[in-house]
C-alpha cells in the first residue's frame, strides 16, 4: 500500500465543510466506542449496521458519505480489537482501553463520495457536505495507477493547511545489485547511531535545535484568553513548529534509512522498548527526539523493498560484553571507552555494534526458508 499526498488549495468555505465533515466523522466513531461500551455491539457488523441509524437520527451524519461513516466506525473498531489484542497478550501495564477522541483531524473515503479529474490535479467530493473541488499540488503522479487501485482517500487538517491522501494498493518492490555486505547499529544519543564499521552518524537534534522558538510560542499562547481569536492564532504558530520539527526528523529517518539499505545486504539493529526506555525522566526528551522508532519502522519497510535482510535482536548486554572474547566488562553510561582483558579497546558504541552484528548473524540460519533463499541469492555473506 503506498500514500501519496497532496496539499489541497480551496476557498474558505470549502475548508469549513471539510471542518464539519471531520467533526462528523469524531461525532460517529465516539457513538460507537458508546455503544459498545454499553454492550450494544459485539462486532464490526453491528457498529456499521448503528452508522445508517445515525444517519436517520442526524441530519449533519446523514450529509457525510455513507462509505466514510464506515471509515469511522472502522476506527473505533480498530481501537477495540487492538484492546481485546494486548488482554490477549497480556501486555504489562495499561492495556489501551478505547477512550473518546477530542480532537479528530481527518475525515477518510473509501471507493465513493470522491471523483478525480481526468488530468489527475483536481478532486470533487461529491456528498452533502457540499466541500467540492479542491485543487491538488504534490510532486507525486497519479497517472501511473488506475481509479480502482485507490481504495481510501483521506483528507487530513494540519497546523499549516488542509491535504488529501491517497491509499492506493500496489505492492512496491525494486530490484538492485547486492552489496555482500553485513552491519550492524547501535543507536546512542551522542550520536545517532554507530555501525559495526565504526562508522559514527550525527545526532540532529530537531527538538532541542528548535526549543527556543517552541517555548516562545507557548508563552505567548498562554498570555491571551482562552476562547479568543488571538489564541487560536498563538495555537496555530506553536503547532507550526511543531509540525516542522516532526517532519525535519521523519525526512532524516527515511533518507538514513534507505541509505543504510541499499548499502547492504543484511542490517541487523537492536529490539529497544522505546515506550520502557522514556520511563528515566533524565532522557526521556532526548530519546523522543532520536525517533529511533521511526527509523526502525523505515529500516524494515525499505528492507522489503530492496529485499534486503533486517533482523533485530535483543539489546542485553551488547553494551557490556567484549566482542573479541565475550567477557562482560561492567561499565557505567559515563565510561564511552572499552577495555578488556584480552587487549580489546574499543569506542562503547562501536563494541556494542559488533556484539549486535554477531547476534544476527547468529540466528540468520534460523530464521525461516526466507532468509535462507536470500543468502543463496546474496551469496556468501562476509562478517565483521
């Protein structure tokens, strides 16, 4: 499935129908997360069977698409199944109870209440919202897939304008000469992650870079009345920069991602916990603004792609194991040297990369018939 999106370009009363379309789509999914929580519906089939009732009880529901009311309920029903997944699981901690949203911010279609121009840079949403024709700029041609291969359309409000996505089913593979060669990364918050090759990449630092500018902007959002025009501005600058820093480190997450790649044939990386590691107050901030997590979700996504192999293995004591002869060497998070018995000195980073390689290359043999055709077609993998 890929996502291409699309700055919209309307008039003003266009993006207030898609306002009280969003609103609408809120105003289902709550209803529903309802009725379930008062043991109406059971299944996915009785809360859309509820959407056609709404839309008889509500006039403002009855002017969304019958297919996005779908789309809505279809969100309270992922909610719930994720739910009913983690008591499975028994997930330690909070099991993720569904709770009414506040501030929904986009409205999905499926294969109805949308038709797109013939020369792919405009789209008429054609329900009772009466939002229109909206013009579309992106860098992305929509003239390679077909009208049937789009299965969702979204339209998504952000602090900087309103966009319209598009879910179109294609399944995405490239095909590029192989490198026969292995890494493996230690992620760290000095710098962003260290190679086995000993290979250090720079922490950006969006948030901390862009700190000043956000504490500006929310004093001044706290200094005006609540309810006021003037807040509401003040919301807009701060979400702003926010939405600037997310997207300044989604943009290093995929770029490093498909570099590192398509510049070898196996990557191996560490299993972090992101949501335990957050728990330590002292760094907490600087974690969250690694985006570790993003970067890893982009290493296994292109990963399919290119067909390269990605494993990830258990961080536990790659930090404090020698990798020349697997003596645990103690050491604290201030000591960044190595020093081992057998005369290994090593960067920490640079040691607990190597312990990581080794991991993974210890379990490709045991990882499934996949892996053992992509070695075949890799050849003969060299270690570090």
């Amino acid at each position: 499935m890929l996502v291409f999106e699309f700055k919209a370009y309307g008039k003003v009363h266009q993006f207030k129908a898609i306002d009280q379309a969003i609103r609408t789509t809120q105003f289902i999914r709550n209803k529903a997360i309802r009725l379930w929580i008062d043991g109406f519906a059971k299944s996915w089939i009785e809360l859309a069977q509820h959407c056609a009732l709404l839309a008889k009880e509500f006039s403002f529901a009855n002017n969304l698409n019958s297919m996005a009311r779908q789309a809505a309920a279809e969100r309270a029903w992922a909610s719930i199944s994720r739910f009913y997944d983690n008591c499975k699981k028994k997930i330690v901690g909070k099991k993720g109870y569904p709770s009414f949203q506040k501030n929904c911010r986009s409205v999905e279609y499926k294969t109805s209440g949308w038709k797109l121009s013939p020369n792919r840079k405009s789209i008429v949403f054609t329900d009772k919202n009466n939002i229109g024709k909206l013009k579309l700029k992106g860098t992305r041609d929509l003239h390679f897939y077909q009208l049937d291969q789009i299965k969702r359309v979204r339209l998504i409000k952000r602090a900087d304008s309103y966009y319209v996505q598009f879910c179109i089913s294609v399944d995405r593979s490239l095909t590029i000469e192989p490198t026969h060669q292995t890494i493996g990364l230690d992620v760290g918050i000095q710098s962003f992650y260290t190679d086995s090759l000993g290979l250090k990449i720079d922490n950006p630092r969006f948030y901390r870079i862009g700190e000043r500018k956000l504490k500006r902007s929310q004093r001044l959002v706290s200094r005006k009345i609540k309810g006021s025009n003037n807040r509401s501005k003040s919301r807009i600058r701060l979400g702003r920069v926010h939405l600037k820093i997310s997207r300044q480190r989604k943009d290093h997450a995929v770029k490093l991602a498909r570099c590192v790649i398509t510049s070898n044939d196996v990557v191996v990386y560490e299993d972090l916990r992101i949501k335990n590691l957050v728990k330590n107050h002292c760094l907490a901030k600087s974690i969250n603004d690694a985006g570790w997590y993003q970067f890893r979700v982009w290493l296994e996504y292109f990963g399919k792609v290119f067909k390269r192999i990605t494993i990830a293995v258990n961080p536990a004591l790659t930090s404090q194991e020698c990798s020349s002869c697997s003596a645990i060497v103690k050491k604290s998070l201030s000591t960044r040297t190595h020093v081992c018995q057998c005369g290994c000195v090593l960067d920490r980073d640079e040691n607990a990369a190597l312990n990581i390689l080794n991991k993974g290359l210890a379990t490709v043999g045991h990882t499934g018939s996949f892996m053992l055709d992509m070695s075949n077609a890799l050849g003969e993998l060299t270690s570090t």
